[in-house]
C-alpha cells in the first residue's frame, strides 16, 4: 500500500500540487468487485482546499488516473455502518450517497479519522459522523491551542514532511562546522553529545551562582511581611472604630425606610379617597333635580336627564377590592339606590299621567275628522314624548319593572284610542262607499241602487249569504227595484249589457280612489307608531330574529301581555324586534278585522272591485315588504291580501259557475252570449286596473280559467240552442272572443285567441256549406249521386249513360233552376241568413261574402262535373258566375 501511495502522489498528485494524506483501497457495494482508491488530499498552496478524489487503474495499462473529485466541504454524512464490529462498509453523503466496500477495516477507519482530522484543521463545518468509535475520532480543542493543535495533528496525518528552507540551512550550517558529519556520523553524534554536556554544566553552574541573591530575597520577604502585620492591626483598629458608624447609619436607613414607606401609604390613601369622591359623589343639583326636578318642561326634563345619567354613572362605578366593605361606600350606595327608585315611581307617575292626558285630548279631536277619510295625526303627540326617551332608556336600564309597566299603560291606553279612531275612519269609509249617513239615512240627492246597497250594508255584519257573481248583487238589486218582471233566465242573459252600459264605472272608481285612501292613511300611521315605539322605548328595529305570526302575536290580547310584562327581566321574548311587533299587533289590534269588514263590504257592493282591492293591497304589502318584511304593518297587509285574494278567485269562481248554470231562451235567437259579453267587460275591466301591477300573475291564471269555461260554456249553449243553428252561435260567438282578445292584446291568451279565431272560420265555413245545400237542393242531390257512380268505379264520361243520371235527367233538373228561380233562392237564403245572425256582431256581410264565394265555387265544381261526365253533350247552367255575382250584390243592397 506505501509503494501504491508513493506512486499516486508522484504520479497523479504532485502535478496538481496536491499532497496526498490517506488513501483506501474500495469497490462499489453491491455490484461487480471493481476496485478502485478513494484519496483525502491537500492542496499545497494557500489557501488549502481539502478534496476526496476517486484513482481508478486504467483498463488500457498499469497507470492510474483520476476519475472524479469531491470536495470535503460539500461532505455532509460519514456513515461507517457499525461502531462496535468490524464491518468494511461505509457511506460519503456528497450531492448523493455513495456507498462503498473497504478492502479491510483497518484502511477503512485510516480513512475515515483522516477525514475527521481534516474537517477539524481546516473547515470546521457540521460533517455529521455516524455509527464511527469515538476512539477513532480526536476531541476538540479550545481555541487558544490550536497552534500546538494543529502542529500535533499535522505530525498526526503525515507519515513524513519535507523539511523547510529554514531547517535545510540550520542543518546545512551545522554540518559544515563539521566536515567530517557525512563520512562518520558517529564522531558527529559523538561531539554533538560532548558539546550537550557543556551546555548542561555551565547552566548548573548559573543556577549555584544565583542562591546568594535567592537569599536576598528570602530576607525582603520577611520584612516586606512584619509590615503586613503591623497594617494589618491598625486596620482592625479602624474597623472597630467604623462598627459603631455603621450602627448609626443602619438605624438612620431603617428610619428613612419607614418614613417612605409612610408617605407611600398615604398616596395611595388619598388616591383611593380621590376615587371615591370623584367617582361616588352626586351633584347638590342633580340630587335636587332627581328629588324636585319639573318633568313638564323641555330645560327640566334635560336637568332630569343629566341628573339621571350622573346617577347612574355613579352606582356603576367599578370599586376596587375592598371598596365595598367600607361603611361610608354602603351608605353612599344605598342613599344612591333611594334616589333612584324615588326618581323612577315619579317618573312613572308623569309618564302614565302623560299617556291618560293623551287619550283625552286626542278624543277631542275626532270629531273633526269624523266627517273627513283621515286619521288623526299623532306626531305632536310623539315629539312631546320623544324628549323622555333618553329618561326611558335609563328607566330601562335601571328599573326594568317600572319599564315594562309603562310599556303596558301606554299598550292599554293607546289601544283604546286607536281602537275608536280606527272605527270612526272605517265607518265613514263605510259611509262613503255607500251613500249612507251614520245613523243609516239615505242622501236625497243618490240614486235608488244607492239605497239598495244600503240595505246590503246593513246586513253586512249578520249576513252569511253568497255573493253573486258577473257583475255584482248591486247589478241584481238595480234591477229588481226598476221592476223587471222578467224570468231569472233572462235576467242572467241581459245582466252584462247592463254592467257595461249603466253601472259600475264611476262607482268602482270612486271605490278604487276610497280604499286607496283608507291604506294611505294607514300605512303612515302604523309606520310612524312603530318608529314612535322603537325611539321611546328603546327598542331595535332592524335585529336579525326568528319570524313569528300574526296569531301568535294577537294572543298577546288575552293574556300574553300578562305574561310578556311578569318577570323582571326581558327574557319571555325572542328579540327586542318581536316586542314592537307584539305592541303594535295589542296597539292597532282592531286594524286587521276593520280591514276586513270594509274588504267584505267592497265585495258585497261589487265583486269586481277585488280586483281593485288585489292590486292596491299589492302593492301596498310590497312596500311594506321592501322596508321591513316582518314589521306589524308587512304581517297585517300580507293576512289581509290573503282574504282579498281569496274573494278574487271567489269572483273568479262565481262567473265560471253562472257560465256553467246560464239558460237561454227557446222562441228567440241566442246572439252573442251575456257571459262572452262580461267576458270582455271583466277583461277590459282588469286590464285597465292591473296595468303595471305587482300580481299580474294572479291575473293571468285567471284570464286562463276563464277563457277555458267561455269555450266550454259556448259549446254547451250552442249544442243546446233550438232556435238558431249551432255553427252561427260558435261562429258568433268566437268572432266576439277573437276580436276581444285582438284589441285587449293579452299576452297571456295568445294561445286562446288563435284558437277562437280557428273556431269562428271553422263554423263559418260550416254554416255556409250548410245553406248554400238547400236553394238548389235538387241540383246538389243529382251531382252528389254523379260523384257517388265515380266513387264505385265508373269512368266518368259512362256516367251519362246510367238510367238515373242520362242527359235528359240532368236537362230535367237544370230546367228547374232557371236564372229567376236562383235569384228567388238566394233572396230567402239572405233572409233566413239575417234571421239567424245578431245585429250586435255585424257579422252578415261577412257570412254572405262567404255564401256568394262558396255558390260560385259549388257552380264551377257542377260545370267541371258536366264537361267531364257529360262531353261534348252542350248542356250547360241557366246562368253564368256574373249572374251569380248581380244577383248577389242585388239582394244585399235591396235589403
């Protein structure tokens, strides 16, 4: 291995100037034994880099060469497998682990303590060394010797140095004063010795020279130690005559000590005094304010509440430990407390004499507004009160009892109040609606169906009978006080001209504007209590809570609000939200039922004003909706909606029954039905009033229904009429419908329309085959047995020679129907025509139109049968086309 490694440095490492310090002889762990060396280096100038570099023999001769370098400081683990046996394997952790197989442990832990050593002389870097014996690792060493260190481990890690420049001259030198050194080198090592022993006599001889002034010394010591002593007892003298100083200085400290401690203890004491004073002392004006203060004036109610927040500041102070056992804080306390519940119950008693006083001055002033559709206004009522809400909120605050009583005083006094306003305005609704006095008298000057509804009005409240359909009990009260004798039939028949002509327009406007007015005066009236109750008492308006219902809400009145208002603590409710919803519903608890009452008056007058009542209440809730959902006002609108909706399918639901229940007449013409007719006036009707409105919807589901039972109704009359045919009540009928939804421009019937406009083509082509079969009745049967022959297979110009179809047969028949016989003809088919159709349609022009186009194309067909049937026979029609078309426009101008 030595002559292995004398090679490697001359031939691979002295060229690079690299000394070469450790080498190991190594394969690859694992696969084929191919060996290789693994060299830890040194560069031999400054500044040192230390490398590992792999030597591999060379497969083409006997040299080596180097393969691959590393670095030791990218050197990150040393793995040598196992510290206790011997185990030739181990791992270098460079940029990757290599593992390798040593040729014996011993070259293996050579190698590894040459790595250790490097690291430690020149890098000093974090080599993690593992599983390796401490024996083969040396110990660090303090800074201070690492000269003699790095000496010790130099001589360590090389088997031999070269000697310097200096140490060659030093040698050089000595054996030139010599010259014989090289030829004999034991007479050289032996005056070498001879000149070491001269050496060591003269330095004996130095140290013998010396004792005399050693002893010298000795003497200066001694005395140097007599004078120590004699220091040293006039110190102990100066030290007992500084005991008793310090004595007096320790009893002076331990004064000032207590002195401090005192003045300490005396800050802290007026500290403490001060916060008492300033935190627990009240005001001589605010004591007098609480006691004597005037709760009627805007400068004493302020006193009041300054003296009130001063209060209770004070009773909210946060005492320090042991504040609360001194007696002077527990009567200041209790005095605190007196004032307090003195302040409250005077407070208390003003605020309900306030709410009495109120009851009384606003029943003064109803009055006035009983001829008038307005509600009193509360707002000076409001901005009286509103200067004690600050007063409230610290009642509130302080003395939640007295709090919740006065909610309930003003619950109950503000209901009464309320409660007879409310009624008073809906009772001149009422009025207004009707035309009737108070006392149930009729106006002189209002018609006679005013007083029928008079009488409906009064029956209002006891009656539980239907409402009629169409057009409303006022339309058959109307028609019952002119005396109309006619039977029921035909007074269901005639009730939709009447509507359209006679009745409803301005009453139903003028019912449209009094119930607008009736929810405008409502809407600021529940919206500015509400605000009133949030602001006085303190209460959150917009609070995340969970719904609760209006009925669940109106139990409040029989013994909820006891409930409510029980405990001392505001705990029996879910939110500060649903307390100003209960307040409002136990406040304006006859709202929803008024309401009501005038809703059911509405329908009874006229049911058709629920569509006016849907719309307005619409809206109306949207708006309530879109500022609070679930405030009073929202909840209340949205329960009245439902009836309002509920008689609006009702009306909905009466006309589709009285379509399925109408009878016509047997002895006259059926015409345009009445229920087509209020068809159009409910429709145009609608249309006007829910023209941009919110419930469009509810609308169009009822169009549908509607429109679906006038088809089916149509269809019955038409089936059941004996009087006129049933193609010209369908035909009729459905050009009224078609024409209808035409103008009206409905979205939502363009289905329907386009099938009442096929209806009406339908049965007008129908009716016009029909009648145009009986004026050449003989001519229709004889070419209907022509086309009969040529269905069962005979060639069409055979046809003439069967018995019952020859020429003579057919000359026969046309002979019947001169020129003046069809004219004839035409003339009563015109007639019959015109017996069969209404005026109201206008439809006969058009129906005769139709005949006229539909005889000529009968007259060609005939023609085209007789020139096929019948050739070269020269037997052609009394008349021609234009024949047709003056006899045509004859009859309809001379009628």
């Amino acid at each position: 291995m030595t002559a292995i490694k004398h090679a490697l440095q001359r031939d691979i490492f002295t060229p690079n100037d690299e000394r070469l310090l450790s080498i190991v002889n190594v394969c690859k762990a694992g696969k084929k034994k191919r060996n290789c060396f693994l060299c830890a280096t040194v560069t031999t100038e400054r500044p040192v880099q230390v490398n590992v570099v792999k030597v591999k023999k060379s497969d083409k001769g006997d040299f080596y060469k180097r393969q691959t370098a590393w670095a030791l400081r990218d050197l990150a683990v040393v793995d040598a497998k196992d510290a206790v046996k011997e185990n030739p394997e181990f791992d270098l952790h460079f940029d990757k682990v290599y593992k390798w197989v040593a040729s014996s442990t011993v070259e293996k832990n050579t190698f590894i303590s040459c790595i250790w050593k490097l690291n430690q002389r020149y890098l000093r870097k974090k080599i993690d060394f593992i599983n390796v014996s401490s024996q083969l690792l040396e110990e660090s060493v303090p800074s201070g010797e690492n000269q003699s260190v790095a000496g010790g481990d130099e001589e360590a890690v090389d088997e031999y140095q070269e000697l310097n420049a200096r140490e060659e001259q030093d040698i050089e030198i000595m054996m030139e004063g010599c010259e014989y050194a090289i030829s004999n080198a034991e007479a050289f090592a032996e005056k070498l010795s001879r000149e070491l022993q001269v050496l060591d006599g003269a330095n004996i001889q130095s140290i013998m020279a010396s004792e005399k002034q050693v002893n010298i010394l000795m003497k200066l010591l001694d005395e140097a130690l007599k004078e120590v002593d004699q220091i040293e007892l006039k110190l102990s003298s100066y030290e007992e005559m500084l005991q008793s100083v310090k004595e007096q200085m320790d009893q002076i400290s331990e004064s000032n000590h207590l002195i401090h401690l005192s003045n300490t203890n005396n800050v802290k004491l007026l500290s403490e005094i001060e916060f008492l004073v300033n935190h627990m002392d009240l005001a001589k004006g605010h004591i007098k304010a609480l006691q004597e203060g005037d709760l009627t004036s805007s400068r004493g109610i302020e006193a009041c509440t300054n003296a009130a927040d001063a209060l209770l500041q004070c009773m909210n102070v946060a005492l320090r430990p042991g504040h609360d056992m001194l007696h002077a804080v527990k009567q200041q306390q209790q005095r605190f407390s007196d004032l307090r519940e003195q302040f409250a119950r005077r407070l208390a008693s003003h605020l309900n004499s306030v709410f009495v006083q109120q009851g009384h001055d606003q029943s003064s002033t109803l009055a006035q507004h009983s001829v008038e559709l307005t509600l009193p206004n509360h707002h000076p009522f409001h901005r009286d009160l509103l200067r004690y809400a600050k007063l409230m909120e610290w009642l509130k605050n302080t003395d939640y009892g007295k709090y919740e009583g006065l909610t309930k005083n003003y619950m109950d006094y503000l209901s009464r109040l309320y409660e007879r306003e409310i009624k008073d305005f809906f009772e001149v609704a009422k009025i207004k609606m009707t035309g009737t006095t108070r006392e149930g008298k009729k106006f002189a000057t209002l018609p006679r169906k005013e007083s029928a509804v008079k009488q409906e009005t009064e029956s209002l409240h006891g009656s539980s009978g239907k409402l009629t359909g169409s057009t409303s009990s006022l339309n058959k009260l109307s028609v019952q006080s002119s005396g109309n004798r006619r039977s029921q039939s035909s007074s269901l028949l005639d009730m939709g001209n009447m509507s359209a002509s006679d009745l409803d327009v301005a009453d139903r406007t003028k019912f449209d504007k009094i119930f607008e007015q009736v929810l405008s005066e409502l809407e600021p009236l529940c919206l500015a209590e509400q605000d009133f109750i949030s602001k006085f008492f303190k209460l959150q308006q917009h609070q995340s809570i969970s719904g609760t219902t209006t009925n669940e809400a109106e139990e409040m009145d029989g013994g909820t609000s006891s409930r409510l208002y029980s405990s001392g603590v505001p705990q029996t409710i879910s939110s500060e939200k649903d307390m100003i919803r209960q307040m409002m519903t136990k406040i304006f608890r006859c709202t929803e039922p008024e309401l009501n009452n005038l809703i059911a008056l509405g329908d009874k007058i006229d049911s058709f004003n629920s569509l006016y009542m849907l719309v307005k209440m619409s809206h109306h809730v949207w708006t309530a909706q879109n500022v609070d959902p679930a405030s009073f006002l929202s909840t209340t609108l949205g329960n009245v909606l439902v009836t309002v909706k509920r008689n609006f399918d009702k009306c909905i639901s009466n006309q589709m029954k009285q379509m399925d229940e109408v009878k016509i007449s047997k002895k006259s013409k059926v015409g345009i039905l009445p229920f087509v007719a209020e068809f159009e006036e409910f429709a145009a009707l609608a249309e006007s009033i829910f023209k941009n409105a919110e419930r469009r919807g509810d609308l169009d589901k009822a169009y549908i229904k509607l429109i679906r039972a006038v088809f089916v109704s149509v269809e019955k009359v038409a089936n059941e009429s004996q009087k006129t045919p049933r193609d010209v009540v369908m035909m009729e009928n459905f050009h009224h419908i078609f024409a209808t939804l035409s103008r009206l421009k409905i979205s939502c019937l363009e289905a329907e329309k386009k099938e009442a406009k096929q209806k009406y083509t339908e049965h007008l082509q129908s009716y016009v085959i029909y009648s145009l079969g009986q004026p050449l009745e003989k001519l229709n049967h004889f070419f209907e047995g022509v086309e009969a022959r040529v269905a069962q297979g005979i060639r069409e110009e055979e046809v003439s020679y069967q018995l019952a179809f020859n020429k003579q047969e057919l000359r026969k028949v046309i002979k019947e129907y001169p020129g003046k016989e069809v004219k004839k003809g035409l003339d009563n088919l015109y007639k019959k025509v015109d017996k069969h159709l209404c005026e109201e349609e206008n439809l006969l022009q058009v129906v005769w139109h139709s005949m006229q186009d539909e005889f000529i194309r009968q007259y060609k067909h005939f023609e085209g049968l007789i020139a096929r049937c019948y050739p070269g026979s020269g037997i052609t029609m009394e008349f021609t086309i234009q024949d047709i078309l003056d006899y045509c426009s004859s009859i309809a101008q001379s009628h």
